[in-house]
C-alpha cells in the first residue's frame, strides 16, 4: 500500500453518493473550498461517487446547500471506523487475545523430540540418546527459554562416548538432536585372519601392487566377478625354510594389495519428442486450521483454495498426551501447490541432449567417487517412432579387490 493510502487509512474516510441536478457544481466548489475529493465516479447525469477525508465531511454541508445537492455515506472505511466496530465485539476481541495467547505459549514450548544421526555411522541406539537429553531437561513440554542448550549438549559428549560431537537445534516446537559419531577403525583393518582378494567387478587388470599373498593375475587379464585375484595360500619357494631346506608346508596369509582395473559402465537416456506432464506455476496457499472437537477453525488462509489443478500436502500437530489422555486440539496445515498441464514439441536435437544428460546421470550413479574416467562414447540406439534414445558407456580405472575370509 502507497504512503497516502496508508495516511488516509490511518485517518478515516468515508465514500459518498451525490445526488442533484448539476453533481459537478457540487464538485467544483467543494475543490474551490480547498476539500479533496478523489475516486470521483459519474453514476449517471445527476449522480456521481466520491470518496473524501472524514475530517471534511461537515464542510461539504454549506457546498451541497449552495448548489441544490444533497449527498450521502455509502461506505466508512479506515482505522477509526475500525476500532469502532471492534469495541462493539468486546467477547470476540478477549476470545481472540486469549488465542493468541494460548498460541504464543503453544510456541514457546517444546512438544517434539527428534533424532538425527550421521548416514555415514548409524550404530547408536537413537533412543539412548533420546533417553539421555530427557534426564538432561529436553523433553516434549518443557519452556524453550528453560534450556541451556550449550549445556546439554556438552553432557551427551560426556556421557556417551561413541559420540564426536552433538548439537540441539529449535525449529519452532520441534527439537533436532544431530549427533556424530566417532569413527572407529573396521574390523578389517584390525583384523589379520587369513584370506583372499577376489574380483568385486568385471574388467581387464591394469596396475597390481602386492603387499602380502600370492597373485594369481598379471596385468592384462580379464578377470571375471568372484575371481582370486591375490591368494592367502602361499606356496614356499624352493631355497625357503631353516638352513637351506626347503619347506613343502604353505603359509595362511591376509591377501593386501592394490588391483586396479578398467572397468565399463554404461546408462541409456530416454526422452520422448512430445512432452506432456504438470509444472508449478510458482503459486502456492497454506491454509492453517485449528481442529478441537469435531470443529475446525481456519487461522490463516482461504477456507477453499483458489486453485483448479494443485498439489496438497498437509500436516498436523498435535499436543502430548497427558496421562494417557489426548488433548482434543490439533493443528493442521496445509499446502496447496499449483500446477498447470503443459504440452512441449521438442527439436531433436533438444530431445538428443535431454537424452545425454539422463544418460550421464544414469552413469555417474554407478561410477564410484574414487574411480579415475579414462574414456567417454556416446551413440544415437534405435528407438520407437517419437523417441530419441541415447547410450553412454564410460571406461573407468578403480580398485576391484575385495577380501574373502578363508573357510
């Protein structure tokens, strides 16, 4: 809203009907007097709208009786106004001033307690955690301005261990505990028993490097999935044992090495030259009602959204139960989300790189993080009429040793 706006608002105005055999003369002086009026609407030969400060209505008494007027309030609009039809509904204002209450403290009070760990390291019983916060003060009810949240942080650290770090973090009624956990070594590092590295993937041995074991492969070999690549089963060499004689008895070993191959993946990409689907459109509406009993109460928004095609996603908050008893009071939002059908003739060229970038995504998902890309091809497949169909097959080098326990 303009700043003018605002300052008529703020002082009140009202829209008025004038009515008479010359309007305008009614108009003229009331401008000639130093009277503002605007919105002037002609409804008709003797009549016209009108909208004019509230402070000035009395003035335009002398101006309609000079011109053989007379005008009348259609319409009172702006805070005094307000305020006046506010003090008429005195048990609603004190019913809403309670609501609002009740809500500030509904928000200043922690109903939720939730867990969040690390995805790398999830061993931790998460109720442990919960459990544990809950003797420390964090618990569904308590006041947030109540907490030290430094504090309880701090004592998770202490009390548990397995924990490198932990932090509390508010998002309105809810509180996150987001831990991390120490990473311990596995137990195949710390293990030594005696096995095997075996093909984990298909490919053609590029670099081998032995640490401990018997390699079965040489660079340049075709391994298949499951192959031995590096036995534990050392067979001695002639001139090994005591004092020249040559042990016939093998030795049990952990197989360690580094067997790097060329590994090929591939991903294919489909896009079809007409598209048809939904979009957002960017407009959305969030409609907040309050359910007690079998009534619900809209807080915010429109009662039905103004959407043809939309969406929906929908929430609900509801208090702790106290003594086995659920409070009758639940909080629901609601998002409407629009969307729009659409129709998209694509050129086949367009289509060609959709096509690749599925493709290449379909590619990377497979490709692991630590391998190095030596190659890249694509090509056009044959597809049904009205579709473009891409490959794409990418030769990586990567580590494909994986131990296997001997049995």
């Amino acid at each position: 809203m303009q700043l003018r706006n605002w300052q008529l608002y703020w002082k009140g105005y009202v829209t008025i009907i004038v009515e008479g055999t010359a309007p305008e003369k009614f108009i003229n002086l009331a401008l000639l007097q130093g009277i503002s009026l605007w919105d002037i609407v002609p409804l008709g030969k003797q009549r016209l709208k009108a909208k004019v400060d509230i402070a000035q209505v009395k003035r335009l008494r002398p101006v309609a009786r000079k011109t053989k007027t007379r005008f009348r309030i259609k319409e009172k609009n702006g805070l005094p106004f307000a305020l006046r039809r506010v003090r008429r509904r005195k048990p609603f204002i004190a019913g809403l001033l309670m609501f609002v209450c009740l809500l500030y403290w509904l928000s200043s009070v922690v109903w939720f307690v939730d867990y969040a760990a690390s995805e790398e390291l999830q061993e931790l019983d998460p109720q442990e955690v919960i459990l544990l916060a809950q003797d420390l003060g964090l618990r569904p009810g308590v006041l947030k301005s109540s907490l030290d949240m430094r504090e309880i942080e701090r004592m998770l650290e202490v009390q548990i261990p397995r924990l490198a770090w932990a932090g509390i973090e508010l998002q309105g009624t809810r509180a996150i505990i987001r831990i991390v956990e120490k990473k311990l070594p596995s137990e195949e590092q710390l293990d030594t028993k005696p096995g095997h590295l075996v093909a984990a993937k298909e490919g053609v041995i590029s670099e081998l490097l032995l640490i401990s074991g018997e390699p079965l492969v040489k660079v340049g070999d075709t391994v298949a999935v499951g192959q031995v690549l590096v036995s534990g089963l050392v067979t001695p060499k002639a001139g090994e044992g005591q004092e020249g004689t040559v042990s016939r008895h093998p030795r049990l070993v952990r197989a360690r090495g580094v067997v790097r191959a060329r590994v090929w993946y591939e991903g294919r990409g489909e896009v079809p030259l007409v598209e048809k689907g939904e979009r957002y459109t960017g407009s959305e509406v969030t409609i907040t009602r309050l359910a007690l009993l079998d009534r619900e109460i809209i807080i915010h928004g429109p009662k039905t959204p103004p959407f043809d095609y939309y969406h929906r996603k929908e929430t609900s908050h509801k208090l702790v139960p106290w003594r086995n008893w659920q409070v009758p009071v639940e909080l629901i939002v609601t998002n409407y989300r629009q969307v729009e059908p659409f129709r998209r003739v694509l050129e086949p060229e367009e289509a060609r790189s959709v096509a690749l970038e599925q493709a290449l995504r379909a590619v990377q998902a497979q490709v692991p993080a630590n391998s190095q890309i030596l190659l890249q091809r694509e090509q056009v497949e044959e597809a049904p009429e009205g579709v473009v169909r891409v490959r794409v097959i990418v030769e990586a080098l990567e580590d494909i040793g994986s131990f296997q326990p001997l049995t």
